[in-house]
C-alpha cells in the first residue's frame, strides 16, 4: 500500500508546516471515518484537487510514534467506556521525520469539541519531569498519577483543503505496543476530519457518503488498550472491534 500512496500523493500540491499553522485548529471538531486500505487510493484521487498535502523536508507520508499514559486505575480508558463526556488523554508524540517531541494534553468537553495543548520537550519520558507533570497540572488543574500505558504508531498523511478552514489526517499501519506484546491493524484506515463545525459540503465527507461511509467514533488509544490489556471491560466497544474485524479481515 505505501508505494502505490506514495505515487498518488506526488501529485498533491503541497504545504508548508508554517502554512499549515494558519489551519491548525487546536479548539475544533474532529469527525472520523474508517475504511480499508483498498479504498484509501480512490479516495486520494478523488480529492486530490480539492487538497493541499503537508510536506516537511520532502516527506509526504509522516511517522508518528506515541506514548500514552494513564492512571493505575486506567482512569482515561474508563471515563472514555463509560461515556463520561468530559475527558482527557495525555501523551508524548514524536514526528519521527523532523524529529520534534511533544508532550500533548486533549480535552474534550461536553460539547464535542477537543482543545490539545502541548509543549515541546527533547524525547520521549517514561517518567515524567517535574517539568512535565507541572504542565499537565496547570492545564487539567488536576494531579494525577501517571504511569506509561501503551505504545502506538502510525503513519500519517496530512492534508489541508485549498479554501475552507478544514484538514484531515489519514493514519494506517497502525501498531500498538507494551512490554512484549504487540498489536498490528494492517488493512485499517482512519481518516479524521479537523473542522471549525462538522459540515458535509467537505470534499472527503461528500466522497465518503456517496461510498455510504458514514462518521464513526473510534478512539485508537482505547482499541490499543483493549488489545493489550485483555482484563479491561470493554462492552461498549464491543462492537467497534467486531467492526474493525470485519473491515480489516
């Protein structure tokens, strides 16, 4: 699948990290979709003209490797089972191609909306700073005991659209990681849309409705903690995995 990506995409038009900071929607409303990984051509052709591609010192198709981490009572996977609506993640993500490192704090509110906050760091922490504890303290004006949870990559391609306040992020060969075991969902493909609002005028939502793909709330931190942590109820994603599942198989 990368080589025959990796073709399509050299026909985008492409963006700067810098231009891209003027979409950067940081308070925002995501909206995913999932679709196996023979789709994901057509669909990059379809919208390709419609997009610009992020580039950063020539790549087009990014690494990205996380660290999450939680409480021992895994508070953040629960609240999200349980639907609390108000809740957080937290986690260090580094953009291996440029090498930069940030520790990330999401939010979500009641509302839908996700505000991340972040501030660079030089690598990644499996303890956590002072430093670092401190700002999540100061941006979740809580404290809490945090401990590494689970590891997870990707590869991500970013796109923007030319003309509306609008970018998507398309993931695939994602793998998740603890200890000695490791989870990979080759033919899995999740595309994000980042938007002010959720509209359905956006070129990928129109193509993605005409395929009768409609929005689906996943969360690849809580599918990665389900896969490593088999102990973990998961009754309410239950049917999520029996939908990866069948896409993926």
């Amino acid at each position: 699948m990368n080589l025959q990506t990796t073709h399509i995409i050299k026909d985008y038009d492409n963006i700067s990290l810098l231009e891209m900071n003027n979409v950067s929607l940081m308070k925002r409303t995501d909206t995913k979709f999932i679709i196996h990984q023979k789709e994901l051509i057509p669909l990059l052709i379809n919208i390709r003209d419609r997009y610009r591609i992020l580039e950063i010192d020539g790549h087009r198709m990014m690494t990205y490797s996380s660290l999450y981490f939680d409480t021992p009572s895994k508070k953040f996977y629960h609240d999200h089972h349980n639907g609390k609506v108000n809740r957080t993640k937290i986690r260090i993500r580094k953009y291996v191609e440029s090498a930069r490192c940030y520790l990330e704090v999401k939010q979500k509110d009641g509302t839908g909306r996700t505000n991340k906050t972040r501030v660079p760091i030089p690598d990644f922490e499996t303890n956590l700073s002072d430093e670092s504890l401190n700002f999540i303290e100061q941006v979740t004006q809580k404290s809490f005991e945090l401990e590494p949870i689970i590891w997870n990559n990707f590869n991500r391609i970013t796109l923007v659209h030319k003309t509306a306040q609008e970018r998507l992020t398309i993931d695939f060969n994602l793998m998740f990681k603890f200890q000695d075991s490791t989870k990979t969902y080759d033919n899995l493909v999740i595309i994000e849309v980042k938007q002010q609002r959720f509209s359905r005028t956006s070129p990928v939502v129109h193509q993605l409705k005409k395929k009768q793909i409609n929005p689906y709330s996943l969360s690849k931190y809580c599918i990665g903690m389900i896969s490593m942590y088999h102990d973990l109820k998961y009754n309410r994603f239950k049917e999520k995995i029996i939908k990866i599942n069948k896409l993926t198989a």
